[in-house]
C-alpha cells in the first residue's frame, strides 16, 4: 500500500517542472511544487542576495524571472539525490560575450515540494577593484 509520501514527486520530477517553468516561461507550473515555508535565496543584491521565506514570496520572485522578457537561464547541468539537487545555470542579458553570468542553484526537496533553494553567481570582483 503506497503511503501518501509515496505519492508525491520525485526530487527529479519537481526539478525538471521547475525548469521547464523557467524554459516555457510558464509561472504556473511552481504552483503546486513549492512548500508553505519555502525558503530562497536570491543571488542578488551582491554580496548576500535576497531572502524569501514563505510560498508566496518565494513564488513571487520566480515569477518575476519568469516573466522577464529581456532575459533568460540556459540549464548547463543537473544533479540529483533523495531530497538535494544541483542546477548549473548560465543567465543571459543581452547578445554578447559579457552579457550573461554562470551559476549555481541548490534545492532540497522534501515530499515533492521545494522547501529550500539558494542561487549562487560566478561572479568576482575586477582586479582594479582588489587593488583599490
């Protein structure tokens, strides 16, 4: 007999839905993959990023890169386990060479819900900068 845990998502399955939500640019589909007391971190502002805490927050600020028009993320690489994946991405602004970032989002998932995510950017600081 499946217990209800056993019914819900894969890590895998929640992943994938979560970036196609960013690839089809379809906020909907976060809508029953992200836990009452989600937490996420943004990568923005430098050096610490944003902290969401709750469903609509977090939802809310996805959907904004969602809906953003002038960019997009490029999925690099995903990994996965029981609960944590890891997505390599490549965030793209604009057409040319310096118009995009790479990083990094760690998720955990726990019954088919996200409950934790934090994005990392490789970014540094230019070498004028460090000998300022």
């Amino acid at each position: 007999m499946l217990k209800p845990t056993d019914m819900s998502q894969t890590t895998v399955q929640v992943i994938d839905r979560f970036n196609r939500a960013f690839q089809e640019r379809d906020a909907t589909l976060l809508a029953d993959i992200i836990a009452p007391d989600c937490v996420m971190e943004s990568v923005q502002p430098a050096p610490n990023g944003t902290r969401y805490e709750g469903y609509d927050a977090s939802l809310s600020s996805w959907k904004a890169l969602i809906e953003d028009r002038t960019s997009h993320f490029e999925v690099e690489d995903i990994n996965t386990g029981d609960e944590w994946a890891l997505i390599r991405w490549r965030y793209i602004w604009g057409p040319g060479p310096d118009d995009s970032v790479c990083g990094v989002n760690v998720m955990r998932v726990v019954d088919g819900k996200i409950v934790e995510a934090a994005g990392y950017s490789k970014t540094a600081p230019t070498v004028a900068a460090l000998k300022s």
